[in-house]
C-alpha cells in the first residue's frame, strides 16, 4: 500500500492499473486508510475501467460497502474446518503463568497428533515462556529417566509376558519431545524459519508468537491455538509528542484471526484465556484503525504534495482526531514545509519526495547544506529499518532467576558483580559494542555500523560476526540505495565528510530541533539525608550508571524524560540531548540520542527558540514536576508489566555497558 500511495504522486489517474486488490484489509494501515479515501473518487472517475477489490476473513463489509457507494459485496466460503473454542471460567490475572500451564497440560493428556501454536504480547513474554517450557520438560524427562532405572532390577525378575505388558504401559507413558520454536520481530530470519520446519516424529511442535503469527504466515501442522488475549499496539499521544507502546486486549476479528490459525489442515482447539464474557462484552469489534492512533505528519505532507489542502474535508473511512491533524501541521510548519497559509513550500515538496517521516526528510536536505550528504543518509537508513539492530546474546536461566524478582529495571544487574563469569559471546558482544560506539552518541554509532558494514562487503557473516541482525543491515542498505536516487532526482548533491562529528549533528538537528532536552542536573531517588557526593561514592561502589537517576527536560511544552538504558550516552550524560523519537516504557525515554550544544538551536531554529529558552535554567515549577513525577510514579508501571523488545530496559545490557566503559575514542571522527 505504501508504494501505491507513492505511485500517487507520479501518477494520480493510476491509468497504468486497471484492478486494484486491497487484502486483509481489516488491519487498516494509515496508507490503506489514505489510499482508500483517494481510490473512492478515482473509481467514480474511472467507472468504466477500474476495479477495486477489498477482502479480508474477518473485517466489518457493511461499513465499507457504503464507503464505497454501496458496492456489492461478495461471500466466498473457505475450506476451513472446525474449531472447538475453550474459555476459561474465571478471569486470568497472569496470562504468562495460565499460557505455560495450558501448553503442558495439552502435551501431557492430548497425543501427538497436531502442534500448539501460542499468541503473547512481545518478546519478553516469549522468551520468559520458552525458557520455563524447557526447564519443565527437563525436569519431567530426568523424573522418567530416573523412573525407567529405578524399574529395571525389577522388571528382570518378572516373566516374559509380564515384561511385555509393562513395556508397553511405559512407551505409553513416555513424554513426548517438544520442540519450542519463538518468533518475534527481533529474531534473527534462520532462527525464525524454524517454524516451518517439519515436526520430527514423535515430537510436538510449539511455536509462540506475537501477533505477527495472526495474518502473515501460515505454519502447517497446527492444531491448537492458545490465545492470551493481549497484544501491543503504538498510539501516538498527540499533546506529549511521543509514541508509547500498550498492551490492551485483542479485538474480537483478531480473536477470530487466531482461532482460524487451528483450523487450517484438520479440526482443532482454541483455549482462549479469558472467559466467554469477556469475549461478548468487553472486547471491542475491530482493532482502533492506525490512522486514530498515529502520527500523522508523513501523511498530511504527502496529501498537500498531491494537491489534497482541505484535510478536514477529506473522505477519511474513519477520521483522524483533529488533535493529530493540528500538531502535525504544527510540525511541518516549524520543519518550513508548510508557510502559514498551509500550503506547501518549495523545501516541503522537496521533503515530500522521501518516504521517510519529515524530520528526517529535512535532516536529509540538510546534509547537502552542511556537506555530509552521504553520512546523513547512511543514519537515516539505520535509523528506518523499523527493527532490532543488535542480535543480542539471551540471557542464561540463572540470570532470568536472579532477575525474575526485579520491580525495577533500572536498578536491576548493578549490585550483581558476584553473580558469575559472563559468557563468552557475552563478552564479544560487548567489544562489538564498543568498537561501534561514539562519544557524542547514538545517531553516530549507527553511522559507524552502516560504515564498517559497507567497508566489508556488505558481508552477512561479518554482520553476524559482529551481533548486527543481517536482516536489519540488508535493509538498510536498500533503504539507502533508494534515498541516494531520490537524492539524485532531487537534484541533492553527494557530499561527504566523514570526521566532521558537528556538522553530522547539526544536520540531523535541523530536522529534530524540535525532540531536544536539557540535563536538570539533579540526582533522582537521593534520601534526604544523603547528599550529593555521598551519592556519587554509592553510585560508583554500585556501578549504576548515571543515565539510570537524570532527569531531562523538553524545552517546548516543558516534561521530564530520559536517556534510554541502551544509549551509548547512558553512562555519561550529556548537558543537551536531541533524540529520533521518545518511547513510554516505565518512564518516558529518548529512543536513539545524540549530544548537542544548546547554541546551536539558536543558530538551526531561531524562528522555534527564545534565547532566553536555552541560557535560562529550568523553572523552579519544572523541577518540582521532576521530583514530584519521580516520588509518585517511581513504583509504578506506566504500561503495565508488560514491555517491549525495542523499548525493554534489558537490565543484563545495562550492567555489561557499565563494566565494558563505553566511551569511545578521541573527541572528533568516525573512525
């Protein structure tokens, strides 16, 4: 659907196409919600030699059947067979405990006869169920071992027949294999396509999911399904400016979506954990479509840029929130996109040609102003993979209990420096890190990647090598060669200056001007009676990272945020931070951060900042807010127990990064 939408800006008849399928439609994307609003006049336009053809299993056909001026809708019935659904008769309050406990009961009393596939939130999740799965089946396969010797001294002094008869009851008895198989985002694409591997006879196959398991693949063999309820959804919080990652409860189409995955190749079963109630009363329909719930400067650029100015107008299937409309267009305005009658500007119809997000579009342009074109496109490339980077080494089982009991992931892995040796691939993971890391921060470090990534041949062994997901870095590459012929098409010169760190800053700046923080300079979470050298001799006796207890303050629209524990900047913090984007874990973080000069806003963004907005410190209301956030939330879980595999505060990584002193080298240079 995103090249669609572009095909729009060369082409708005589309007289190259003469049918258009939209599949799956209920999962509706913000580019299925733009172009859908745009074929619908198109399709008036273009009556006699258009068609358009929406179809999904699951989605409301009423709705968009008169969207489209009541057009016909068609049932086509699928070979699907049945599915038994199973609820359970209490509401479940740990959905991980009743996941891990539903799959070893179907493994233990059902036989081999199909696979479990099992839906969870996010990674963490995934992970934790794996690992207790395999010490479970340990256990259960040391007992019967342990079993089966204990009955051999006495099935030698039985006859024949009795021997036969007692064998056959322990073949009976024996505990199947399980092969569990995870798949989630980050995961490396070979450990990912194990799940379509066959099952091995006399095993059972479990693969856990997230919700990525609903609609993309299909895994042949499945029988069972267990579905947890829950999934993660991105809603952009217009007024704070930032995206944050929930878990809310499914829809009942998704429901619907993770049942029929049992009953693709025979009949099968889905244990819904949550009881039949729930599923009538307090699920809603359809998922909230994206175009509600997400940031929508990228997409009010690209209408302007195809003539579409009276947003409010526009025939939306379901309307943004007009609160969303004006901060986007308050966004392109100060990003000079827009002038200050809404229209389109020369430099936004420039921006308009990247399918980036137009912070980083202006970023770009910025490079060829400032002479790094080509360093600026290498961190943008990283910067749009929309997934891990790092293949980070899994904890080992002692250090999942050491840290089952953590309430916070900041404080957890600093006071463990007795826990045990690290493991090898540990350890070349955190030289890998400190090879790629840079002083002033993350947007540099990812250039340093990209660099050394290009230097070697673009070689997926070296990437491995060196803990960089092969996938995310060929990504980047082909993101990279399409921005380079925008650039060409948009008559951007190439340049390149590889040691000049300020300019690389700045460039990025002139498209981020907007996503910087000051250091308050207090020390977080300080008994009253400790003072601030007290607090430093704790910290360094600890080693807890200075990252973990500063505060930042946004300039516009004043609130607090953090350096997030996976920035290169953790350790040392520095006194202004500009940042890609923020993300809400337990604390609001600043995701991919960058140090910066408070001087040079005045200089990029004169038209945005007041001097006395950077020379002044922050308000004395301000810092009260800090403390007053701190004492009330330090405890609290924004989101829920639940976090995410991009956004987790991996307590492991933080204590390695401390022990390692990230620092990089020299003051100036990407070597």
């Amino acid at each position: 659907d995103g090249m669609l939408l572009r095909a729009f800006l060369a082409e708005p008849d589309l007289s190259s196409y003469s049918v258009i399928m939209f599949d799956e439609a209920h999962e509706r994307t913000i580019d299925t919600d733009i172009l859908l609003g745009m074929l619908k006049d198109l399709c008036r336009l273009r009556k006699s030699d258009l068609r358009l053809i929406v179809s999904s299993a699951t989605m409301n056909a009423q709705k968009f059947s008169q969207f489209f001026d009541n057009a016909p809708i068609l049932n086509v019935s699928g070979r699907m067979y049945d599915v038994e659904i199973l609820y359970v008769k209490q509401p479940c309050f740990d959905f991980v405990e009743a996941t891990i406990e539903t799959i070893l009961n179907i493994h233990q009393e059902n036989p081999a006869d199909g696979d479990i596939l099992v839906f969870l939130t996010g990674q963490e999740e995934i992970e934790e169920v794996c690992f207790r799965l395999e010490r479970a089946m340990q256990k259960k396969l040391n007992e019967q071992a342990a079993f089966k010797e204990s009955q051999k001294s006495a099935i030698q002094r039985l006859n024949k027949e009795q021997r036969i008869q007692i064998a056959d009851n322990s073949n009976k008895n024996n505990i199947l294999e399980m092969m569990i198989c995870p798949i989630y985002s980050a995961l490396p694409s070979e450990l990912q396509a194990k799940i379509f591997q066959p099952t091995p006879e006399g095993a059972r196959k479990v693969v856990v999911a997230t919700n990525i398991a609903e609609t993309s693949v299909t895994i042949d063999g499945i029988k069972y399904v267990i579905d947890c309820g829950y999934h993660k959804v991105k809603k952009y919080q217009a007024r704070q400016g930032f995206e944050a990652l929930v878990v809310e409860p499914v829809s009942r189409a998704s429901a619907l979506q993770r049942k029929g995955r049992a009953g693709r190749t025979q009949t099968g079963k889905c244990y819904r954990l949550y009881t039949e109630h729930s599923y009538n009363n307090d699920l809603i329909e359809e998922n909230i479509p994206e175009i509600q719930r997400a940031d929508l400067s990228h997409i009010i650029l690209l209408l302007k840029s195809l003539g579409i100015d009276n947003l409010v107008k526009f025939d939306f299937v379901d309307p943004p929130q007009i609160e969303s409309m004006m901060r986007a267009v308050e966004q392109l305005f100060a990003l000079g996109a827009l002038n200050s009658r809404g229209e389109l500007t020369k430099l936004g119809r420039r921006m308009a040609e990247f399918p980036v997000d137009p912070q980083l579009a202006k970023s770009i342009l910025a490079g060829e102003h400032y002479g790094v074109t080509e360093e600026i496109l290498s961190i943008a490339s990283m910067l749009s993979t929309d997934g891990e980077i790092f293949n980070r080494p899994r904890r080992s089982g002692k250090e999942k209990d050491n840290n089952n009991n953590k309430d916070d992931d900041y404080e957890s892995g600093y006071n463990n420096e007795g826990d045990g040796k690290r493991s090898h691939e540990m350890t070349s993971f955190m030289r890998s890190l400190h090879e790629f890391s840079s002083p002033f921060g993350d947007h540099l470090a990812l250039l340093r990647m990209y660099t050394r990534y290009e230097e070697n041949g673009y070689d997926e062994g070296w990437a491995r090598t060196n803990f960089l997901q092969p996938r995310a870095m060929r990504r980047a590459r082909d993101i990279r060669e399409q921005l380079a012929r925008l650039c060409v098409n948009a008559g951007v010169i190439m340049k390149s200056d590889q040691n000049n760190d300020v300019n690389i800053r700045k460039a990025i700046l002139s498209g981020y001007f907007a996503n910087v923080a000051r250091n308050t300079g207090l020390k977080i979470g300080l008994d009253k009676s400790e003072d601030q050298s007290a607090s430093d001799k704790r910290d360094k006796k600890n080693q807890r990272p200075a990252g973990a207890d500063c505060p930042f303050t946004t300039i516009k629209a004043p609130h607090v945020i953090y350096l997030h524990p996976t920035s290169f900047l953790f350790e040392h913090p520095p006194q202004w931070a500009m940042f890609h984007k923020s993300v809400m874990t337990r604390r609001e973080c600043m995701r991919w951060s960058t140090s910066i000069e408070g001087q040079w806003l005045l200089e990029i963004a004169p038209h945005y900042f007041k001097k006395i907005e950077i020379e002044a410190p922050p308000s004395m209301k301000i810092m009260k807010q800090v403390q007053n956030k701190e004492n009330q939330g330090r405890n609290r879980n924004v989101l829920g127990d639940q976090k995410d595999k991009e956004d987790e505060l991996d307590a492991e990584l933080e204590a390695q990064l401390i022990k390692s002193r990230i620092r990089g080298q020299g003051k100036t240079g990407i070597n």
